[in-house]
C-alpha cells in the first residue's frame, strides 16, 4: 500500500481546538495540491524538515512532500532574523562630541544661560534637571520654576541641557530624603531684640532647605522676607516652614508690633497718626525692599524715600506726591483749594494697602482722595463734589515732585556736576520720540537743542511716562506713568525758579476735563473736572537694578 502524504493525514484528523489570535496562519501545500492553514514553528536545515502548528498539534513536514511555493516560504520563515539597523544619532550628537568633558565646571549650575525655543524664542533661566526628555529651569532667583518637554527647544539648547545634567549629578548632591515622621516637638519660641528686625536670619523649609534673609513683615497666612538682590519681598506661607522657623517669624512680629510708637488721636484737620519714633506725623506708611514710603497726616501728602541694599534712604529728601484742588478766583489766578476739615480718620497703619480720605474744602466741596501702597510702589486717585453754585469752579489734579538733590543755588557747577552724576529724567511724549534731560546740563541748554531756528521742533506734552534714574538715585528707576492715556492728562515742568534737572521737577495729572477747564472761561461746563478715577490713576513704581 502507497504511503499517504502527511498533509493528507493531518487532514483526516478530528480537530481539537481553535487557534489563539495571536498566531498567523500560512498556507502550506503538498505535491497533491491540497493546502491547509497552520501557524509556523521552526525549519530544520539539515533535515530538511519544517514543523508547524495546526489545530493545537504539532507536525514535522519533510520538506520534499511540499510543493515549491511551500518550500519557499519554510526557508524564508526560519532564515535567521536581520541585525537591526544603528539607531539613527541625535541631530546634535556631533555638537556633545566636539565638547570637552571639562569645559564646563560647577559654577555653570549657578548661572543663568541663554536658552532658546525650536521656534526661536529667548529664555534665560538657570538649569534645574533634566530628567528623561523633560528640561526644568528656574528664574527670578528661583521664585519661578518650570518644566517643558525637550524637544520644544533649538538643537543648541538641546545639546546645553545634555551637558549640564551629568554636571549637576555630580556637583548636586541628592536631595535628603524625608525624615520618618516624629511626634510633634514643643518649640520655644526664641528670644529677639530689635537689632533683630534688620539681621540676616537663615529661614528654613519644611523639607529642611535654608534660605539667607532679613525679616519683613509677617501674618496669620505667612512671612515676607528680604533677600538680597530682589527689588520686592518674598512671601513664604507658614505651611512650608519649619517650626523653628515659624517660632522665629511670629516672634519677630510680635516684637515690630510691640515697638510701635505712640499714637496721637485725629481732628478737624489732622489724621489719627503716629506720634513718635520714624513715622512721626503719619498715618499710614510701608516699608518695602526697594524703598518705603508714607501717608502725612494733612490726608493729602504721601511721601517716598528710595533705599539702598542696606536699607538706607538714598536721597535726603522724599518725592512728594500731593492731591488738591485748585480754582481760578478773581484777581489771584489758580489758587489751591484749603481743606477745612477731615469727616474722619482711618486708625494708622503699616500694613494697609488702600486708604480713603475723605473731608470737606473751604467753600464747601466735599472730596475723597485715595492712597494705595504695595511693595512695587504706588498709585493715587480721587474726586470731589461741588456746589452748583460755586462762583469759581474748581479742578482736581495730582501733583508729583521729584526731589532736588543738591542746593544749586549755594553750589558750584563742579559740585552740581558731581551731585548729578549720570542722572536723568527721561519724558516720552504721547506724540514724538522719548526726551532726554541729563541733571548736569540746565534747562535752557537743553530745551535749546530741541528746537531749530530758534524754535521748539518737539512736544513736550502731554506725555505717556517720565521716568528718573541714574546714580543720584542708586540702583533704582523710579516710573511715573497715568494708567490711561485717552482719558487722563499727563504732563511735566521744570518749576518757576529750577535752572538745572537736579534740582527736581513735576509730573502733573488731571483728568482730560479737568485739562480743558483750565484754559477755559467757563471751567465749570467741564464735569469730569472733579474726577480722576482709579482707571486714570497716577501709578509711581519702584524698581531697583535699573538704574
């Protein structure tokens, strides 16, 4: 009897199972023509045999009862599978090769680099990790921290972020790992004089990081603390401290609290304020990193000393700030509006951040003047309401002196020249380009160069913003700007008796009315005279490093 082919037997078989889906079938056909689909398993070289799966049992074939096509795909199933190719390079392999291991030292983690975006965008920030494809930087002296996928940056920060990660693993030390809980330790609160409030005290987190700085304020929420190099305060919240560190800030506001000097009740024309000690005739004030400044307590004067890294006053007298109106009586021309009492008097404050005065003029008009202080400076704005019947219409301006710096008048021109050192004020006018007048020049000089046969080719007002800054002013800008431009007029002058820029000049805000009612006969047709509103404020800030 003829020996079957083995396809043929397979065939007769009863079928046991189902093939898994996650094996492929493959058509295999003996020299008779008929085919069955089976899963491969191995093909032996040697013996010339292929073994392959069908309905969950396993046959060897020899490879010679297959037809041609079968044969084919037994060898080519069990050739041996390809080495798999290089994996392609990094587009900036070649950039990392070509730099020395050593270029960069430790001190490359300390600094901040220039980073740039794969769209072309500037960054500079130090270097935090670099973790996987994810690249986190700090700015701001650490106060901001951010992470962003690698590949959002050029090949050339890319390649920037490879070297320094290898150099903070070996120059960082791995951060300590959290202490096993403790039960909770009564802490002492520490003992403080007011040499204190002014020291470098070292603050620490929660996670046991220490932090040089000074003390600035503090309350129920947390701690506002001075470090060096920073033109505002940094707030810590009290849930990211240590306890030794809580103890340390609560005692220090309990003691600034406690050396508060005397106050002095309000009256008719006087506000509640401090009655000794710095703050003396005040009523509100706030003492930030960059400079500090107060509310008088006439209700209409706000007073702002810059303050150097020490915290010294810059200059010996302050930029006054003074909110008032004034009228055209007969014969006298514009006079100021005296105030004739106070309604009442906010308590003092070194903390609050709005203040409203509220009182009455000599004829009658009743005004509301407003005074707001934060660490980056400070704003101003009011209005007032008067009688239809007032004979001479009053408007309501913001006046801003900046300080003289030296007395001209009693000092020669070498002492000036010293005294203004690289001082400006800088003035850019609404229409034209930005003006500058160096303090070591005079007016008249300077005013000269602006005009061309013998006449002023620039305009001077209104304005956008002036701005003062140079070595008469350490390492601050001071910028005064009105937070609109459309309906609020600001302008600048050099005073009736000023000869040179040291010696001080003023800003001046009124409303867009108010402006027109002062050239106007009837001044009172103008009803947003009284007004200067809080979206038309007078903005000064504070911002230190720019000078």
């Amino acid at each position: 009897m003829k020996k079957p082919y083995l396809i043929a037997l397979i065939l007769s078989l009863p079928l046991l199972s189902t093939f898994g889906q996650d094996e492929k079938l493959y058509p295999w056909t003996d020299l008779q023509g008929r085919t069955l689909q089976a899963s491969f398993i191995s093909f032996d070289n040697v013996a010339q045999t292929v073994t392959i799966k069908w309905n969950g049992q396993v046959f060897p074939l020899p490879l010679n009862t297959l037809d041609t096509q079968s044969q084919a795909l037994a060898k080519q199933l069990g050739a041996p599978a390809p080495k798999a190719p290089p994996a392609t390079s990094s587009p900036f392999d070649e950039i990392l090769a070509a730099v020395p291991e050593d270029l960069l030292g430790p001190e490359a983690l300390d600094v901040e680099h220039d980073w740039q975006s794969a769209d072309g965008r500037a960054l500079k920030a130090k270097f935090v990790s670099l973790k996987g494809d994810q690249l986190t930087l700090s700015m701001n002296g650490g106060a901001k921290e951010f992470t962003i996928g690698l590949d959002r940056f050029a090949l050339e920060s890319q390649a920037l972020a490879k070297l320094l990660q290898p150099l903070a693993t070996k120059h960082r030390p791995a951060p300590p790992k959290p202490a096993a809980p403790a039960k909770p330790v009564k802490v002492v609160p520490p003992k403080v004089v007011e040499a204190d409030l002014d020291k470098m005290h070292t603050w620490t987190s929660s996670d046991g990081r220490p932090l040089q700085a000074s003390f600035v304020s503090a309350d129920d929420q947390g701690v506002d603390l001075k470090i060096r190099g920073r033109s505002s305060p940094m707030s810590l919240p009290w849930t990211k401290l240590d306890p030794q560190t809580i103890a340390l800030g609560k005692a220090l506001q309990k003691l600034k609290k406690s050396l508060v000097p005397t106050i002095l009740g309000g009256g008719e024309k006087v506000l509640e304020r401090y009655g000794s000690g710095k703050w003396k005739g005040y009523n509100t004030y706030l003492e930030s990193v960059a400079f500090e400044g107060g509310l008088h307590a006439n209700g209409r004067l706000a007073h702002i000393w810059l303050l150097d890294e020490n915290g010294a006053r810059v200059q010996k007298s302050p930029i006054a700030i003074d909110i008032y109106g004034y009228s055209k009586s007969e014969g006298r021309g514009w006079n100021r509006r005296r105030v004739k009492s106070l309604a009442s008097s906010p308590p003092v404050s070194q903390d609050r951040r709005t203040t409203t005065v509220k009182g009455e003029w000599e004829n009658g008009s009743t005004f509301e003047y407003n005074f707001e202080f934060s660490h980056a400076g400070m704003s101003f704005w009011g209005k007032a309401k008067e009688p239809k019947s007032e004979e001479f219409p009053s408007i309501l301006r913001i006046d801003l002196k900046a300080p003289s710096i030296i007395d001209a008048a009693n000092a020669t021109f070498e002492q000036i020249k010293e005294a203004a050192g690289d001082g400006a004020l800088y003035v850019d006018p609404v229409a034209g380009k930005t003006l500058k007048f160096p303090f070591n020049e005079k007016w008249d000089d300077i005013k000269d160069g602006f005009s061309k046969g013998g006449k002023k080719s620039v305009d001077y007002n209104p304005i956008k913003y002036a701005e003062f800054r140079g070595s008469p002013f350490g390492e601050h800008k001071i910028k005064v700007k009105s937070a609109s431009t459309r309906s609020a007029r600001l302008s600048w002058w050099d005073g009736y008796s000023q000869v040179f820029p040291v010696q001080g000049a003023y800003i001046l805000l009124k409303s867009m009315d108010g402006h027109e009612a002062g050239s106007s006969k009837t001044p009172g047709d103008f009803k947003q005279r009284l007004e200067i509103k809080k979206s038309e404020r007078l903005d000064l800030k504070v911002i230190r490093g720019a000078g």
